[in-house]
C-alpha cells in the first residue's frame, strides 16, 4: 500500500489522544513514484521501501528489488519465505553482518509431561537472548509445576485461562493468589513458589528469567531433593519416623496431574505458624488504565507500579492496523520482546552503517540490544499487533527520535539532516513542533492523489 508523505502532527498520549494537525507536503504536490508492479517481481519499484504483508497478502517472497536480483532455482522452504519477507527480500537501507535477533518457540524443542508442557527459548536458541531467556508453558486444570525455586528471578505473563500461584518469602509469609489472562507474577531469586492451572481449559503462560543462560530443566525441585536425601536425615528434619518417606516419589515430578484445589480460603494452612507474606508477587497488567496514543494503547509495569519486580520491566503493546511503535531505543536495557498476536517488521540499527530488517508473528521472540535504534510496524493494514516488550531492568526506559529532534535547537537539526534544503527542513521541524512522545503512531492517510495513482 502506498501511504502519502504528508506527514500528520501526532498529539500527547499521556492519557487522552490529541486530534492530528495535518502539515503541508514537505516537497512539490505531495507525490512520490509509487510501487508500481506485483511485488517480489522484477517490473515492481518502491525506493521508499514499504512493507510487504506477504502473509496477509498471499504473496510468495522472492528477492527482487527495484529491478536488480533473479528468481530462486533451488530447493526451497516457501512457508519459511513467507515468515521472514525482509530476509528474503531485505530493504534497500539493510547493510552489514548483524547477527540474528529472531526466534519462534515453533522452532523450540517441547518437553512432554501428564497434563502439560514447556518449551523455552534461550542463549542456546537465540544466542542474542543475553539478559533474559523465556518459558512457554502449558498446564491443564489442576495440573501443578511442582513447588521449586532457582536462582534466577521469575517474571511470568498469563497468556490463557487461569492459574494458582503460591510463594513464600524470606520473613516466612505465605502468599496465595489466583490470576487470569493479562494477569502477571513475580518471584525474586530463590523464592519457592509452585503453580496450578484452574481453568477448564487449561492455562498457558510466558515466564521470563533475568539470565539468558536460565534452563527450565535446571530448577530446585522439592521431590528431587527429597529423592537425594538420606531418609534418615529427612526422618530427624521432620520430626518423623523415616519409614513414612517410603510413600515419596524417587525421582523428580516437575509437571503432573493434581487435585482440584478448592477456593484459596479453604485451602490455607490453619496452623499457629501460618503468617500472609506482606509482599504482593501479582500485578494486573492488562486492568492498568493504559496510555492512548494515535495508533494503540500502551501499559507499562516496572517497579514503579509493581514494586517487587526489581529486575524485569515491560510493556504491553496494542498496536492498530497499519500503525507504527516509534523509532526509539532503550539506554539501559536490551529489550525481549514476545509477539502475542499479528505480524510485524521490525529494523534494527546498530551503529557504523549495520542494520537488518526482521519480520516476526504470533510466537516469536526478538531481541534489540540496549541503544540500538528500531521500529516496530503493523505490517497489516487489517489486523491488530500485541506486543510485549521485556527488559531486565527496575524500570521502562526508552529515548524518542520524535520527541529528541524536536526538543534540539531548529537549526541544528536542519544542518544536520536538511542542510542543502533549508525550507524543506523548517516544514519538517513544523511537523514535529510540538516535540511530545507519541509511542504507537495511526495510520497516515492517503491522499486523492495517491487514490488515483492506486
């Protein structure tokens, strides 16, 4: 689709919308030389590189651009093609060796259990994934993840259903709570904690660790430590005959089939020892009242609203069709992002000519490393993107393109970038006059002009 270059004022979104300021075309009638042509052939032509929605569109990737490349005569993976478009057809302003900053969890090996699954994505999969790494899991109802801890810090995100978590903290308080879709969790290093699906249905849920090199096979499990520990020395811990752990597991349980837990009342310890934790490990993410902006909704959950979650910061993002998150990058952290629903094309820059275009859907994961400048676009024009970005950090931090060059003296930036064209350069710095972030840019309309040319 061919967009007009007339560039639309987006307003404040700390809150409510601004209605958009249409600026004059920067330069002649507002037209530029459209793609012309089916895409990926040889007649098309789009020097302003727009996206392709080939999925969308039923298109078939091939490496043409602008007239230069050829078909392809070898074997092929057309599905595969068709996932990452810009890999087979990169942008004109890709340049470099940039290592890969793509994973699906489809690509991920699934371990099996009764009642559920896990599958992750690591350094080991994605060797980008450096600060955190990621859990996919499913249990069904009343299916536990067996009580256990680790050493890393545990940030999880409820993607279906509903589940039970249960947590003890370092005063010996207890914490029991049930949580639904959009609901998330937090356990810091080595707290023991357990989880139970409740729903009918099942539950399933993203965890992520403040460590790229976490396994999930690599947890403290409470019947493995018991299999590996003298009877008699659990006999003196207890307080009990050893013969009673005659009837505990020999190995470890991980994921297994449980009863069904009554209500969380009905199933709290009555004993004198029984204390609630003061800590609150749950946060609603999705009930947060979000940040509108011209092309989405926006919610942010760090340790500002979320106390406890000192190590992982994130965003939720609804991002409309054919709107774009801005260009930006992150100072502190590299951003983990999980794609929940849509497609999307997303450039990274990195600094000394290098950047790559990667195209990503429901169940993948992408990785920026701190500072390195990205987008990231709807490539539909039809259906929303859901998006979390994820950061091993206390809290969202992220600079504005936008907001930075309008906040920089004007003749600055007109030297910079418009220095053969000064009045051209005042209209750009009149777009962005008002200089205020606008996270998720709308869709920009389509003139007569280009109705006609389409």
């Amino acid at each position: 689709m061919h967009f007009s270059p007339l560039l639309v004022v987006l307003g404040a979104c700390s809150g409510v919308s601004a209605a958009p300021v249409e600026q004059q075309p920067l330069t002649g009638n507002g037209r530029h030389a459209g793609p012309h042509g089916k895409p990926y052939t040889p007649e098309h032509r789009d020097p302003y590189d727009g996206k392709i929605d080939a999925i969308g569109d039923k298109l078939q990737p091939l490496p043409w651009r602008n007239g230069d490349g050829a078909t392809m005569l070898g074997p092929r993976n057309k599905p595969r093609e068709r996932e990452n478009p810009d890999i087979i057809r990169p942008p004109s302003t890709d340049h470099g060796t940039m290592q890969n900053m793509r994973w699906s969890f489809a690509d991920s090996h699934i371990r099996i259990e009764e009642g559920g699954w896990t599958r992750e994505t690591t350094i080991r999969e994605l060797p980008t994934s450096i600060e955190l790494a990621g859990v996919n899991m499913r249990l069904e109802e009343g299916v536990i993840r067996e009580l256990h801890w680790h050493k890393e810090a545990e940030w999880a995100y409820v993607l279906e259903g509903r589940v039970r978590i249960t947590a003890l903290d370092t005063e010996g308080g207890s914490f029991v709570d049930d949580l639904e879709k959009g609901d998330l969790w937090y356990f810091p290093a080595g707290h023991p904690h357990s989880l139970q699906g409740l729903s009918p249905n099942g539950t399933e849920f993203l965890l992520i660790f403040d460590d790229g090199h976490f396994s999930e096979d690599s947890t403290f499990l409470l019947t493995d430590w018991v299999a590996r520990t003298p009877k008699k020395v659990l006999s003196e811990n207890f307080r009990v005959a050893p013969e009673v752990f005659e009837a505990t597991p020999d190995k470890e349980k991980y994921i297994f089939q449980g009863r069904e837990p009554d209500s969380i009342d009905k199933e709290l310890p009555k004993g004198k020892g029984y204390k609630k934790s003061k800590l609150q490990f749950t946060h609603k993410m999705l009930a947060q009242e979000p940040m509108n902006t011209t092309g989405g909704l926006v919610r942010i959950t760090d340790s500002t609203n979320f106390p406890l979650s000192k190590t992982v910061a994130a965003a939720h993002l609804d991002i409309q069709p054919g709107a774009l998150r801005e260009m930006h990058w992150h100072p502190t952290a590299d951003e983990w992002s999980f794609f929940i629903k849509g497609r999307a094309r997303v450039t990274i820059f990195a600094g000394k000519g290098n950047a790559r275009t990667f195209d990503y859907q429901a169940g993948d994961v992408g990785i920026v490393p701190k500072n390195m400048g990205h987008f990231i676009e709807n490539l539909s024009d039809d259906e929303p993107l859901e998006v979390l970005e994820i950061f091993r950090a206390d809290e969202f931090k992220d600079f504005s393109l936008f907001q930075w060059l309008g906040e920089t003296p004007r003749k600055l930036v007109v030297d910079h970038m418009f220095a053969t064209d000064h009045k051209t350069g005042e209209k750009f710095l009149d777009a962005i006059w008002d200089a205020e972030k606008d996270p998720i840019k709308g869709r920009v309309g389509i003139d007569e002009e280009d109705k006609e040319e389409l």
